[in-house]
C-alpha cells in the first residue's frame, strides 16, 4: 500500500510540472489518504504482532 501511495506521489509531481493542477490534487489527496491508511494498518499489525511469541 505503501508502494501505491508513493506511485500517486509520482504521478502528483509529475502533473504539476506539466501544468495539470486538477489531476495533481487528485493524485496528492489519493497518495494521502493512502499513506494514512499504511500507518494505521502498520500501527494496528505492530500492536496485534506483539501478543505473539
């Protein structure tokens, strides 16, 4: 997931240089909400995973 919010971070920049601010906003807040999404996934296995032996 973390791979796919990168990417989108990619495309944002990429957009913005060419001059393409709609489709740069787009791709900021989806690379945003899936970073968000990684941490929260991450912190939720980091917690569940130290139960474990």
């Amino acid at each position: 997931m973390l791979h796919y919010a990168v990417v989108f971070l990619v495309i944002a920049l990429i957009a913005a240089v060419f001059g393409f601010g709609g489709i740069a906003a787009g791709a900021v807040s989806i690379a945003k909400i899936l970073f968000f999404v990684f941490i929260v996934l991450a912190v939720i296995a980091f917690i569940f995973g130290r139960g474990r032996p």
